[in-house]
C-alpha cells in the first residue's frame, strides 16, 4: 500500500502540471492571432508556434504517463485483492462450498475483482483531472472575457445534475449484470460437473430450458444496462455540442461590434471540445 500512496502523489503532480500545460495553448491560440498575424510579427508568429507544440506534445506525453501509473495502481490493488480473497477462501469452512456453487466463487476471483481495482486507480486522477481542469479553464476564460466565460460553463450544473441521476441507473442495472453473470458461470460448472446424472436421466430438456431462460434474463439486463449508458454519452455530447453554439452566437454579435477580438474568442472553443468531463477515462 505504500507504494501505491507514492504513486498517487506523483500522479496528483503529473496532473497538476498536466492541466497547466492544456491552458497554454489557449493563451497562445489568441496571442498568435492578436499580436503575430495582427501585427505582422513573425519572430512573434514561430515563438508562439513553438510554445504551442511543446505544450501540446508535453501534454501528449504527460497524459500518457498518467494512464500508465493508474494502470500499475489498478493492476497492483487488483492482484493484492485477488491473493488475500483466494487465501480467504481456503481458510472457510466446509459449509460455504456445500452452499455455493463453484462457478460464484470461480467468477469472483477472475472477474468482479476488476471493478473495485479499476476503480481504485481511478479513483484519484479522473475526478482531479476533470475538476482542476474546469476550474482552470474556467479562471482563465472569465480573466479573458467575463461573459464568454460565464456562458461557456453555464451548462456544466446542468449537466452535474442529469448525469448523475442516470449513472444511478446504469449502477443499478450493473448489479443486476453482475448477478446474472454470476448465476450463468454456477449453472455452466454445475452444468459441466453434473454431466453425468443429466445424461444418464435424460434432463436434456429440463437443463436446455433452465440454461435458456438465465441466458434470456442475462441479455435483458445487458440490453437495458447499454441503452442507459449510451443515454448518458447522447446526453453529455448534446450539452458539450450545445456550448459552442453558444460561444458561436454571443462571441460573434461581440466580434461584429468590435467589442472582442478574434485572437480571444478562439480559446472559448476548445475547452468544450478537449474537456475531459464526459458520460464515460
């Protein structure tokens, strides 16, 4: 656990400055317009130029990083948890393996374990990321222009409300998944282990219509857990799709009055279309 605590601090710095360099490119973004093309500079035109590509490949580079140490973060806490459940496991008494089917024990060693690790190395860098990188845009283009700012995240509350009222529903159902899995993999061992006294009883018919409708339950569940989740995605791209009409409307009935200029409407644009704020890492 130690080693896992040092890595999330590096990660918590990795991201820090990682959000610092996803700001530099707005600020270059308007400089290269406003004060290079505008003023007809080209020392200014290459200096910004260069400013720009080494945010944008360090930012590259950086992102990588980040999903690199949560993949060791994840990988670790999901080996440590699937090594003291498997030494728990031999240590139980004799009744829980007459009560519990196999397949239940089986599928939680190789496949629920992945939830709670995944979860665990991303517990830290996903709601860091999505939050620092909001506010510091959020600074930055309400220092740029007030209004522009403002209505360029007036719909994220919006969006913090409806979304998360739908993840409830895709956890739920997600549950629901995750029992019906559990009920098919016990069926299939019990299935695979008892093969013998169905075929010397001829349960074929009996064991078909049991196995088919845990199947039929299974894909239900599947279908309904994918539609909310794809809801969730239709939902997040209409708001973020939706930001820059906004931008678009107001920032050019100011342009056209001569109230901003060019170079600092841009930087509204991108955040929406780079923020990492989505219905999903």
């Amino acid at each position: 656990m130690e080693g896992n605590i040092k890595l999330q601090i590096l990660l918590v710095i990795i991201i820090l400055i990682t959000v610092a360099t996803r700001v530099v490119p707005l600020e270059m973004q308007q400089r290269i317009v406003n004060e290079a093309i505008n003023l007809r500079k080209p020392d200014l035109l290459v200096l910004y130029c260069g400013i720009y590509l080494a945010a944008v490949v360090s930012g590259s580079l950086l992102k990588l990083i980040i999903n690199l140490i949560q993949t060791r973060i994840s990988e670790k806490v999901t080996a440590e948890m699937r090594k003291q459940l498997y030494h728990h496991i031999l240590s139980i008494p004799l009744n829980f393996f007459r009560a519990t089917p196999p397949g239940t024990v089986v599928n939680s060693l190789l496949n629920e374990l992945n939830i709670p690790g995944n979860f665990v190395g991303m517990a830290i860098a996903v709601p860091l990321i999505n939050i620092v990188t909001l506010l510091a845009f959020a600074g930055y283009l309400i220092v740029l222009n007030p209004l522009l700012g403002i209505v360029s995240f007036s719909l994220y509350p919006i969006m913090l409300y409806i979304i998360p009222m739908m993840q409830r529903r895709v956890n739920r159902d997600n549950k629901e998944r995750l029992n019906a899995s559990r009920i098919l993999s016990s069926k299939i061992v019990e299935s695979v282990s008892g093969i013998h006294e169905v075929q010397a009883n001829g349960a074929f018919e009996i064991e078909n219509n049991k196995f088919d409708r845990i199947v039929g339950d299974l894909m239900k569940i599947r279908i309904r857990w994918t539609l909310y989740k794809y809801a969730i995605k239709v939902v997040s791209n209409f708001f973020i799709s939706l930001g820059p009409f906004l931008i678009f409307i107001i920032g050019g009935y100011l342009a056209i009055r001569g109230q901003l200029g060019l170079g600092a409407w841009w930087p509204f644009y991108p955040p929406r279309k780079n923020s990492m704020i989505r219905g999903r890492n």
